[in-house]
C-alpha cells in the first residue's frame, strides 16, 4: 500500500488524472459540445437533455440542474462519497478505501442457497454500482433504449425505476476499476464463475429498498431475444415494488417487469410477482393491504395464480380482467391504454359489488 504525501499537490492529481477520463471510466458518456462534454449527471436523474458539462481545458465539471460543480477529485468524492484524501487516494489506485480486495480468479460454487437479503458490505457495493453502471448504459445504448421506448416506456419512468441495460462487456472492468471484490459480484450472482455477466444482453430492472439495490432481473432484448426470457439473480425474489406501493391502501398485482414498469409510468402503486409463484413471505407482504387488484395474465398460469391468491386474501383481493389484451404491458402502447384499465378495475369493483 501506497501512502499519500502529506500535502497532496492538487494541481498535480488534475492533470495526471483527466477530469473527462475519470467521468467517463464511471460509465458516463461524454460528447463534445463546443468546449465542453456533455453527459448524463449522476447526482440527479438526467433526463431529457444532460446537464453535465465537463470542461477538459480548466480541468472542471459542472452540472446546471444540481448548480454543483468543481474538479475530478470532487467528483470523485461526490460520486463515492469519499473524503478529499480517500478520493485523491481513489484516483492514484492506492488501496486506502473501502473493498481492496484485488479480483481473484473465481472459485466453486458454494452448494448453499444464498439469502440475498442479508448481503454484505461488499456485495451491496456490487449490486449498487451494477445498477449504476446498467443505468447509465441503457440511456446510451441505441437498441436497448429503443426496445424499452418501443414497449411505451418514458424515460421518466426508466430513471424513476432505475431501469439498466447489461452489455456484457463491462461489469467485470468497472467492479475492478471500483475497487470492489470480483468474488462478492460472484455472490450476489452478477458475475458468473467464470467472470461472465450474469444478465448479459439484457434489460435489467432492480427491486430497490432505502436506496440500496437488493435484487435485480433481466429480460431479454427483443420479442424472441433468447431463452429464458426472464432471468432473475439467485436467491430470494421479492415482490418488485415493495416500497412504493407500501404507503397505498391498494396493491395492483401484476404478473411482469414490463407490467410493473407500465403502472409505475402511470404512478399507481404496483407490484410484481415476476412471474406466477408467491413465496409465502410475499404472501405475507400482500396481506397488509386493504384492497389487492389482481392483474394477472389471461393465460392459464396467470388464471391458476389468481385463484390461488384469492383463496389467500380473501375479499380483499379482486380479479380484474382486462379487455382483448393478455396483460397491461400490451396496454402500453394502446394511445388510451391507461384509461382502459382504468375502467377495467372500476368494472372489477363494481361486479364484486353486485
Ligand atoms: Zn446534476
């Protein structure tokens, strides 16, 4: 380990380390725009046109929505939350912070199912700069962003739902480039064995609760982009949504990612199965709402789930049944897709009612 001196010469760390170099290595694309490169801000969700401007000829950076600005090793702080010397320590590749953990070449698996609930330090590190890195990749990545956009997604919602995009190609080199444990990433399941990426070629949604990432899914690319369509990391699946549908009263259950995230552009208060199999945690999860719509596919997994859920909450559950479409992600792109649901929960009610 290298130690700092003890007076860091600042001017010195600027021009060692390029302020646009350091930006873009965090996943950030940058484009030329008169003096300046422009990017997506980290520190606020950047839609629409980015507001971070880096300025490579005053080695300075500066966003006009956040009005936060300064040099790379405030970026770096900011980003990583990291004192001035951990982050100038950060930039020399000094092993001072957090996670030093050089990447080992993988190990066997361990047989143990693994609770993905109770991560630590590292693996949370992992998974939150996974989604960070998957994030920042889908608002540059045509095709992926295409195929979210084409399924009638905002971009308001993809930030909201900090929806990301898995190359494959670059998790591996950004973890190392973090200083965070390869073996850690293995854990929580974003890197396989052999270092490959877990959700690869993928679109990738994660549950996210108090700010922290604990579980992410991936879908493919595409109507027929490979098998299986859904791919979620080991261990636990949560219900996706949890904590912005808690506060509600009403829960509607939907079955997919694509449903969720279209509910969620809507801002109602969804939540996803992924897939049709509750665990009974979730189940318990469910129990606490006063009126549940259960919005499932109009196949017959989606029906059989139905019926089980509704033998398990009782009256408060209530089917809805949606008009000539097999879920509400086709409702997406339906021009009054959203009021059609709206009446289809009303009509739901009201046949309960009767
Ligand atoms: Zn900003």
């Amino acid at each position: 380990m290298t130690t700092l001196p003890a007076r860091i010469d600042t001017d010195q760390v600027k021009h060692v380390h390029p302020v646009e170099e350091v930006v873009s290595r965090y996943g950030i694309e940058l484009r030329p725009v008169g003096r300046a490169l422009v990017g997506r801000c980290p520190f606020h969700p950047d839609g629409g046109r980015p507001n971070l401007y880096v300025y490579p000829g005053n080695r300075s950076w500066y966003c006009y929505r956040c009005a936060v600005g300064g040099d790379v090793i405030s970026f770096v702080m900011r980003l990583e939350r990291l004192g001035f010397r951990d982050a100038v320590a950060r930039l020399e590749g000094d092993s001072l912070v957090a996670c030093p953990t050089p990447p080992r070449p993988a190990r066997r698996p361990s047989a143990r199912p693994r609770r993905s609930f109770a991560w630590g330090a590292a693996e949370r590190a992992c998974l939150a700069v996974a989604v960070e890195l998957y994030h920042n990749r889908l608002l540059t990545d045509p095709a992926a962003l295409a195929y979210v956009e084409g399924r009638g997604l905002e971009r308001a919602t993809l930030e909201r739902c900090r929806v990301g995009y898995a190359s494959g190609e670059e998790l591996a080199a950004y973890l190392r480039w973090r200083r965070l444990p390869a073996q850690a990433a293995v854990r929580v399941g974003l890197l396989r064995h052999d270092g490959r990426e877990f959700l690869a070629g993928r679109v990738v949604v994660p549950e996210i609760r108090g700010g922290q990432p604990l579980w992410l899914v991936g879908r493919t690319v595409g109507p027929d982009g490979g098998d299986p369509k859904y791919l979620g990391l080991p261990g636990g699946k949560p219900l996706l949504g949890w904590e912005t549908a808690v506060g509600s009263p009403t829960a509607i259950v939907v079955e997919g990612v694509f449903d969720w995230l279209t509910l969620r552009g809507w801002g109602l208060p969804a939540l996803a199965l992924v897939g049709t199999h509750l665990r009974p945690e979730a189940q318990r999860g469910l129990a606490r709402f006063e009126r549940i719509y259960l919005v499932l596919d109009t196949d017959e997994p989606g029906r059989a789930a139905a019926a089980k859920l509704m033998r398990t909450l009782g009256s408060r559950a209530v089917p809805v049944l949606l008009p000539g479409v097999k879920d509400v992600a086709e409702l997406a792109t339906c021009p009054d897709g959203r009021s059609i649901f709206h009446r289809a929960v009303q009509q739901s009610e009201h046949a309960r009612a009767a």
